[in-house]
C-alpha cells in the first residue's frame, strides 16, 4: 500500500512564512510536520510515498533527499540520533508530483491517478497532527483490511460543527457506513457530530467514480464528495472514528496550539512551557 499526501497547496493562512516555507515543513519542537506522517507511515508498513507538489515546495523535495556531507558530520562527532532524523526521510521510495493549478483535491488525486490506481492507498493532509498511541494511518488501515472498503477518518466536534466536512453514518455488525457527507453544513440541519480529518484509505474502484464524476464537472474547483457518495450510495464507504489529540498547524493560532501540544508530551517540553507559565507577568 502507497501513502498520497496533499502537499501543493499555497498554505496562505500562515503567511509570510509560507512564501519560502512549506507549511509541511513547519517546525513542532523537535520535529517538523511532515515527520509526523512519516513516523504514521513506518506504523503502518508503508514505505512509497506519493507527493503531490508545486513549483514552491522545492525545499520539500530536499528534505527526502539525502545530505551526505551533513550526515558524515553527524557521524564523525558520534551525533548518531541526530544522524537517524536527518536519515529518516530518505529511507522512503517517494514520488513527487508536481499540480500545476491548484484545481481542489478531487483534481488533486486525479493528477496522481496514474501513479496511484494499481492499489488502495492512504491519503493524508498533513495540516492535520495526531498525537496518541496509535497514529490515524494504522487505526484506518486495521478497518480497511477487515472489510476491504474505503475508510474515512474523522474525529467529533461540538462546537463549529459549519467549518467541516461532516460524515453521517449507520452501524451494522460494529461498522460504520457512511450514509451522507455535508460540507461546512448549518448548525441543526444535520444529525452527526463526526467531522472529517485528513486520513483517508481509497480504494481503485474510488478513483475510477472520481475519474467519472470529472467528466460533468464544469469549471472551478473539483471535489471528491461526488465520487464518495457513489460509494456511500453502494455500502462501500466507511467512517473510523480516529483516537488520540487531533490537532491542525492550518493557520497561525491553531499552529501555536499544536506546537504547544506536542512540546507539552515531553517533560523537558513541559518544563519550558510551565517556567514560561510561571515567569509571565
């Protein structure tokens, strides 16, 4: 099974920074964004990633590549920690692909089809962080490989319920089927709390009712909501409600709030962010 991972976008909620930097890219204390996808992938057993670029994302094609003279620096001082993180991405078979307009996700996928339809594969946006036991790539995939079918990751949320994607589903035999899928619905005009989160497994038969609903699309940006109803529609879509902290660097509060999240899971992390607590005047 194959990663895709939604990377093109021009992330202009968390402007300046992402003029030169990928949001991708951005750092969560000890680490960046990305590495928290990649740290899902070794979880799951996934080691060939797709990503789907653009022309700004540059630094990001860097990053999985190797940097031999910085590796044998870290070598030599015996930095052999330090040595594995800078490692760590290169290890991956990954593809870059690169969308020339920014045409909405649907687009998106259908870009990387070629590369991608020989197998159900996970998708990520990793504006979404998940810190828990298990990452959301292993918890999607546990329920795709005992039912075979599409799984959509999603999490509850009690209070801007309008901001999100929200899945309505029915249980049957401890599975959810995804019934309907509303974007950004009015408050009290749809009976579900889970919303989407950026982990999803697709399946071929998604890509090719995606491929088909392309060919009425008109102009605009193009979303996958119509090829998942087809499959909702044939009792083939399902709902996983994801454990863990799920949390998003999507734009500047809510980058602060994860990076403060994660920092606080480590206990030297937690020591700077309780003196800064103490200390504030």
């Amino acid at each position: 099974m194959k990663a895709f991972i939604f990377a093109a976008g021009y992330g202009t909620r968390n402007l300046p920074a992402t003029k030169t930097l990928p949001k991708e890219l951005f750092p969560l204390y000890d680490r960046t964004a990305m590495d928290f996808i990649l740290e899902e992938c070794e979880e799951a057993g996934i080691t060939d990633i797709v990503i789907l670029s653009s022309r700004r994302k540059k630094s990001l094609e860097d990053y999985f590549d190797r940097d031999i003279e910085l590796e044998t620096i870290l070598e030599n001082a015996g930095k052999i920690e330090e040595l594995k993180k800078v490692q760590r991405p290169s290890k991956f078979n990954t593809t870059f692909i690169r969308q020339k307009e920014m045409g909405g996700t649907g687009h998106a996928l259908l870009t990387a089809k070629s590369s991608l339809k020989d197998e159900p594969f996970v998708a990520f946006f990793p504006d979404d962080i998940i810190i828990g036991k298990v990452g959301g790539a292993k918890q999607i995939l546990d329920v795709y490989q005992k039912t075979g079918l599409c799984v959509l990751g999603a999490r509850e949320e009690h209070h801007n319920i309008s901001a999100y994607g929200v899945i309505e589903y029915q249980e049957k035999d401890g599975v959810n089927y995804v019934t309907r899928v509303v974007e950004k619905p009015k408050a009290g005009t749809i009976d579900s709390n889970l919303v989407s989160v950026g982990r999803f497994i697709y399946t071929p038969e998604f890509l090719d009712a995606l491929e088909e609903n392309y060919r009425s699309h008109k102009s605009g940006e193009f979303y996958p909501m119509g090829a998942m109803m087809v499959l909702a529609q044939q009792n083939k879509l399902l709902v996983k409600k994801l454990e863990g902290k799920i949390l998003d660097i999507g734009n500047h509060n809510s980058y602060l709030n994860t990076f403060l999240e994660y920092a606080d899971t480590s206990s030297e992390g937690k020591k700077i962010i309780d003196e800064f607590i103490n200390n504030r005047k």
